[in-house]
C-alpha cells in the first residue's frame, strides 16, 4: 500500500530529529570524556624512570634487528609501546621508525605476512594515541596519527576494515575539530564510498556515516550540504 506524503514527512521528520539526538549526545559524551591517564602525562615531562625503560625496550629491539632475531624485537618494540603511560612525540616516531625498519627486513626475507602484522601493530598504536589525544584536546598531534595511520593501511594487501575504517574516522574527527569542515567533509565523503564500494551500506547503522557529514555541514553552516547529508541518511 503506498504510503501517504503526510506519513513519508512524519517519519523522515522522526528519523531526522532522532539523528540529530544520536549526534549531540555522542558529541556531548565526547567532549565530556576525561582524558586517560596516559595521555596526561604525555607531554614530554615523563618521568625518568617510564623514559628509561622505555629507551631499554626499545634499544632491545634495535639490537634484535641488527642481529636478525625478528621476532625478539617485535616483542621489545610491543614493550616499548606498553612501557609508558602515552607516548610523546619523539618516542612515537622513534618506535615508528625501528618498526618500519623490521617490517622492511621481514619483507626482504620474503615473510610478508610477518611484515603486515608490524604494520598492523603500529596502525593499532596510531589509533589508540591518536583518539586519546584527540579526548586530550590535542586536535592537531591527533590528526598526524590519523594520518600515520591511513598510510600504513596502504600497506596490507588486503582490505582490513576496522584499520581504514578506524584511521580514516580518526582524521575526520581530528580535521572537524579543527575546524577544517571541507577538509573533513572530503574525508568524510570518501569513508562513505569505500564502505559502499565493498558492500558494507546494506549494514545496520550505515546511516551514521551521513549523520556524521551532516554533523560537519552544520558545523561549517553549509545548510544544503547538511540537508543533503540527512537526506541520504534517510534514504
């Protein structure tokens, strides 16, 4: 039986208030979130003894390198990155840095399965610093880790969702935080059509993702665009 104009407009009215409700109340419990600890002592005031033992893993693990025992500094550099309460900036590109060399011998030994669990171990450590300094209100360290993130993915050969997914909406938020809408927008839009392209918009809550764009549109006072956004959602 078709559906009446005036029922079509109740329930996109519903569906849209709805949203908006979902949306403001994520946004209030992020902002209202307090930041983990680890993050609070994350600015380059560590104390010496997280400092120290942080330099002896990973000074283990360059030492495993050198000598090619490959597993033994994959373990040092995991307790390297569990050794502090939040990495700094130096200790992250310091560890990303080591790591990028191990996956780079793995793959000149042929182990490339070995090689793409690095990869996927310093996307995981990406992810995690940078939503926890996103919580911290630090935008902008947060969207280089978004952004680490993102191009490591390019590295696994195949489609590993929760880590482009899990980048890709950390650059989004870090970019919206920023107050770089279009930027966000753009990013945004490209999550979009990736999780279309490999069939994942017939998922439960697909919808979310335009909620989000609309959320930057109206960020960015672009009423059209976010109209548009929640009539996709809708759809």
């Amino acid at each position: 039986m078709p559906i009446s104009k005036r029922v079509n407009w109740f329930a996109r009215g519903s569906l849209m208030a709805l949203a908006i409700y979902l949306g403001c109340t994520y946004l209030i419990r992020f902002a209202t979130s307090s930041a983990p600890e680890r993050i609070k002592t994350a600015d380059g005031n560590l104390s010496r003894a997280n400092e120290k033992r942080f330099r002896a893993m990973l000074k283990d693990g360059e030492k495993a390198l050198r000598d090619r025992q490959y597993q033994a500094a994959a373990n040092s550099f995991v307790e390297a990155d569990r050794s502090v309460d939040g990495l700094t900036d130096e200790q992250y590109d310091a560890l990303k840095k080591s790591r990028l060399q191990l996956a780079d011998s793995y793959k000149n030994t042929g182990a490339e399965a070995e090689a793409e669990d690095i990869y996927r171990a310093m996307i995981s450590c990406a992810l995690r610093d940078g939503n926890d300094l996103l919580r911290a209100k630090q935008p902008e360290a947060a969207l280089r880790r978004g952004q680490d993130a993102e191009e490591l993915c390019a590295y696994l050969t195949g489609a590993d969702r929760p880590s482009i997914q899990g980048s890709m909406s950390l650059s989004v938020s870090s970019l919206q935080a920023l107050k770089r809408y279009a930027e966000a927008a753009e990013k945004q839009q490209h999550l979009i059509d990736y999780l279309k392209a490999n069939g994942y918009d017939n998922e439960e809550g697909f919808s979310q993702n335009y909620w989000t764009l609309a959320f930057i549109d109206s960020d960015a006072k672009d009423w059209e665009g976010t109209a548009q956004a929640f009539q996709m959602g809708i759809d």
